[in-house]
C-alpha cells in the first residue's frame, strides 16, 4: 500500500499539486502550477503527486532552472 498525501485526499489534484509547488518554491526555484480544471482526482495506480514530487526534485538536482510550470490538462475523463 502506497502512502498519499492527505491534502489530495481532502482538496483534490489540484490543491495538492499548489501545496507541493509552494514547498518546492521554498528552494532555489519557483513552481507554478496551471490547471484547466479543479475536478477530484480518483486515483490510478501512480500517484500524479509523486510523479510531480519525483519530477521537481530532479530540476532541484540536476538542472540550473529557477522557473517551473506544472500544466494539468483534462481531456474527457482523463
């Protein structure tokens, strides 16, 4: 069993993926999250919080960025 952030649990995607931005902004870079949507997130077998977490702290490591933008699409029910 995998351990989720409660936040995306009780806000949804969308809040969750901002509470990450803002604890990343915290570093050297500044993260900005974009989202054509707000719906509930209901799960797939990854954890889009992880991928993003997994994401920003390779730019933290391995990049000279000081600017990121997460864009969250939604296309029909995905």
């Amino acid at each position: 069993m995998k351990v989720r952030p409660t936040v995306l649990d009780d806000l949804g995607l969308v809040p969750a993926l901002e509470f990450l931005a803002g604890v990343y902004s915290s570093e050297r870079i500044t993260v900005s999250i974009r989202a054509s949507f707000r719906g509930v997130w209901l799960g797939c077998r990854s954890s889009p919080v992880q991928i993003v977490q997994e994401a920003l702290a390779n730019v933290v490591r391995h990049s000279k960025a000081d600017y990121v933008e997460v864009a969250l699409e939604q296309n029909g029910n995905m």
